[in-house]
C-alpha cells in the first residue's frame, strides 16, 4: 500500500489571484473564503483575487490569505477523495494549515491565531528591522560558520542547497556577502517584512504563547510533522510548545521531509499556492512523488 503525506504552503507563496478558481468552482472552496472574510478585518477575497500584490505581501495579510487559500483547496479534494494521509506537514505558516487539516485546530480558531501571529510578527519587524536571504549550493557548515561569525541566524534548512539566513539587517547582509564570496551559487533576497524565524521574534513567540495558551488545540488526529522538532506532535500541549518555538528558531523542513520518508512514505499531495515545496522535494528526494492542488483544473483532472 503506498503511503501519503499531505503538505501545506507557506508564506512567500502569494500571488495575485490564489484561490479565484477555487471559490468559483467549489462550494467547498467557497465556504472557506466566506468564513475567513467574516473573521477577517480587510476584504480578504478583493486582496487574493485581484490585489495589489504590495498589499498582499503584507504579513498580518499574506499569512491568513495563505491559509484560507490552502484549506480551501484541501476542502475541496477531501470532498472528491478519500485518501488517508499517513502524516502533514507545513512550512512554517504552513504548520497551521497542516493543524488545522488534522483536526488539532478549528478553521476559525487558527485564522484567528494566524492574524495574532501575523500582528505579533508584524509588529516586531517594525520594532526590530531585519532581512532574510536564501543561500544556494553552499554547504550548509559553512553558512552556519558564517553566520555565527556576522550574528546572522539560520532560519529554514529546506534541503541541501537552499538554506535561508535571517537577523538584524546588517548582520544578513554581511553574511550575505561573505556567502557569495564564499562560493555560493546564488544569495537571492528575500521578499519578507522581517526577520522571521530568528532572535528577533523573541517578543512575539512570548505573546504568542498568551494566545496559545487560550486556544481550544484539541490532539492531532493524524500526526503532523513539526518544523521546529522534525518530529511527530500529536499532543495538544506538545503542538502549543512547538508553535511557540517556531517563530524564533529554524524550520527543520529537509529533517521533516527525510523523517517522513524514511517512514515509507512515496507519495506527497501539496496544498495552497505555489509549487516550492514540490521544488525542495526534488533536491530532498527526486524519486519521491509530488502532486499539486492549488487550482480547479487539479482537482478535476483527478477525479476524471
């Protein structure tokens, strides 16, 4: 029998129009924007279907967009399959899309701790200034080595070859330098607010837990994979620890991807907007099958 995991995007996987196709051919899909439109304090369906892409980019915006766009597509396959996920998994944002798929956490609940998170994030970018900068083909060592020695932070190990630095601006772009001195194919800049997944997020993993802690996190009725662990969380109080961790330490995502692999899993089905996931897969394991349900067009050539 083959095993699946089902995978949720995270953020930087926005784009002007997610989701439109979903919510114009799906009731499923439908019910899940209009939800999240009546939780939301901005016209969340204006903003994913026709912009501005600046406004979109947003964090306290492109987080809950996100979301909602990924459970929507999720809805909308689970009403035509019936398919069985061995595990979830999520990249950073995509963790609560991954909960919320479980069952841990209730669509609204986790759109309203996505828009805490969001405003937490936010809020602590303007107060700490920071950049993130993805590293291509340079051994990861090294990245580390560099950044210690600039007080840059690792932020996402997402698969040999493409490791993402994050911290104060001045410290990232030092070690962005010193990387591409160093040999690095590529130190690509990242389109972020902030700072995330480093030290400077301290403030609002703390005022993150408060909400947490007043959540109703129910246990996981499949295993979802943490990026802050690269293991299984199922309990409730475990999921609300990892969650708090998550926002000021790495995502352990190729960790994540070779425990679940290594648990005979083959077959991989990735939710939301975008393909990166399938992208870092390829370099993780090229043998391993990714599909996407991000568009209408992907649900339907599957139940045909």
């Amino acid at each position: 029998m083959v095993k699946t995991a089902f995978l949720f995007a995270g953020q930087g996987s926005q784009y002007v129009g997610m989701g439109k196709d979903l919510y114009d051919n799906f009731p499923e899909a439908k019910a899940v924007f209009d939800r999240a439109q009546d939780l939301l304090d901005f016209d969340l369906k204006k903003i994913c279907f026709e912009g501005p892409e600046e406004k979109l980019k947003v964090t306290n915006i492109s987080q809950p967009a996100i979301v909602t766009v990924s459970i929507a597509a999720f809805n909308a396959f689970r009403a035509r399959r019936n398919i069985a996920p061995s595990f979830m998994a999520g990249l950073s944002l995509g963790e609560y899309s991954a909960l919320i798929a479980s069952g841990s956490i209730s669509f609204e609940d986790g759109i309203k701790l996505i828009k805490i998170r969001g405003e937490l994030m936010d809020a602590a970018s303007r107060k700490y200034p920071g950049k993130m900068a993805a590293v291509l083909d340079l051994p990861t060592d090294k990245i580390k080595e560099i950044c210690l020695n600039c007080r840059a932070e690792i932020a996402n190990l997402n698969c040999s070859g493409q490791v993402v630095i994050t911290g104060e601006s001045g410290s990232v772009e030092k070690a962005a330098q010193l990387c591409d001195q160093a040999g690095a194919k590529r130190v690509i800049p990242l389109e972020v607010s902030g700072a995330f997944h480093s030290s400077l997020m301290l403030e609002a993993s703390s005022a993150l837990k408060k909400a947490l802690d007043k959540a109703n996190i129910k246990d996981a009725l499949v295993s979802v994979v943490s990026n802050y662990s690269a293991g299984i969380q199922v309990e409730a109080l475990q999921i609300k620890d990892n969650l708090v961790h998550q926002v000021h330490s790495p995502v352990k995502w190729e960790d994540s991807m070779k425990f679940i692999l290594s648990e005979g899993v083959s077959n991989f089905i990735e939710f939301g907007p975008g393909k990166v996931l399938k992208g870092l897969m390829r370099r993780i394991d090229p043998s391993a099958r990714v599909i996407n349900i991000e568009k209408a067009s992907d649900i339907l050539n599957l139940s045909s």
